[in-house]
C-alpha cells in the first residue's frame, strides 16, 4: 500500500507541476497533459506485466517484490491513468471541435471507454473484500484480460507515435520497454507449456 500512495503522491506532484508549466488554456496544452498523464501511467502497467513471468525465468528479491506488489502496482497505473480520463473531460468540455476533428473519433472513443470500463473493474476488484466474492477463475480471467488490453493499448499508441513525424524519444524508449515486457511475458509462457504447466 505505500508503494501505491508514494507514487500516487508523485504522479499528482508532477500533474501539479505540468498544469503550472503547461495547462490547458489551448488544445495543444490539453493534449501535452493527456500524454503526460499516460507517460506517468505506462511504467506501472509494464512492471505490472512483467511481476509474474519474471518470477518464473529470474527468481530474485526484486521479482518477489514485483509480485507482492503487482496489486499496488497495478493500482499505481490507474492513479496515473485516472488523470488522462479528467484531462480528456476537460478537452471535450473546451475545446470539444478539436477533440473531435484532429485527435479522435467514434472508433476510437469506443476503445477508449472498454478501456476505462476494465480500469474501473480491475481497480474495485484488487480490494478484497470485493475479490472474495468473485470466483477464482473469474478473477483472473478480468486481470488476465485486462492486462493484456492495457499492454496492447499503450504499446500500440507509443509505436504509432515512434512512427510518425513527430516521434520524441520517449516514444522510441516506452515502445522498446513495451516489447521487451512482451517478449519477457512470452518465453515464461513458452517454459511454462514446455514443462506441462499451468500458467498463473
């Protein structure tokens, strides 16, 4: 837990800090903070990704700490990601045209809203007393799911971006971590059916 409250403090200490620098007084400013705040989120949704595989291939006490931890960590990237959904909010309120004719459109506010409907159910069932009244393969059916959504989502949109014109270094470094968690991920997977085991 105080894992989740130190960066929950830090990613609001560095939103602070980008509305003083920033704001969202223009689209422009609106979009730096969308992406500021997804910046902020990524990490947390890797390490998320990458707690259990890394366990299995490199046992070690960073590892066991992932893997305690992956609740908070987890909790970690909706704090962070929470912030794209109110700055999102403020772009449709002021400068709705915008939004609508230079970032998005109906397909993607469709993937946009699946995506805050697995935050929303992932997030109210990390806490247990919710968690105890879900069968066990449900449970992990929605994390599984989720996480692998999120991992898709947020690498797709740091590859797109490396792609393109206006491709900053951050975008090359989050699509690199993104397909180093994956390929961590998938050699777990690929020894854990070698052995004839069932994946947690």
């Amino acid at each position: 837990m105080v894992v989740f409250f130190l960066v929950a403090a830090l990613t609001l200490a560095v939103i602070l800090i980008g509305l003083t620098t920033t704001g969202f007084a223009t689209p422009e400013a609106a979009v730096e903070m969308i992406r500021l705040s997804v910046q902020l989120a990524s990490p947390w949704v890797f390490l998320a990704f990458i707690a259990s595989p890394l366990n299995q291939l490199a046992p070690s006490e960073f590892a066991n700490w992932l893997l305690r931890n992956r609740r908070y960590l987890g909790l970690s990237f909706a704090a962070g990601f929470g912030w794209q959904a109110a700055f999102i909010g403020v772009m449709l309120a002021r400068h709705n045209t915008y939004y609508w004719e230079e970032l998005h459109n109906d397909h993607d506010l469709f993937l946009r809203m699946i995506s805050y409907v697995f935050l929303t159910a992932m997030t109210v069932t990390s806490f247990f007393p919710v968690r105890r009244r879900m069968h066990r393969e449900h449970w992990r059916y929605l994390h599984l799911a989720g996480i692998w959504f999120f991992w898709a989502a947020i690498w797709v949109s740091y590859a797109g971006q490396a792609a393109s014109a206006g491709a900053r270094t951050i975008d090359f470094i989050y699509t690199i971590l993104g397909l180093l968690a994956l390929s961590l991920r998938l050699v777990a997977y690929q020894r854990t059916r070698s052995r004839g085991l069932v994946s947690p």
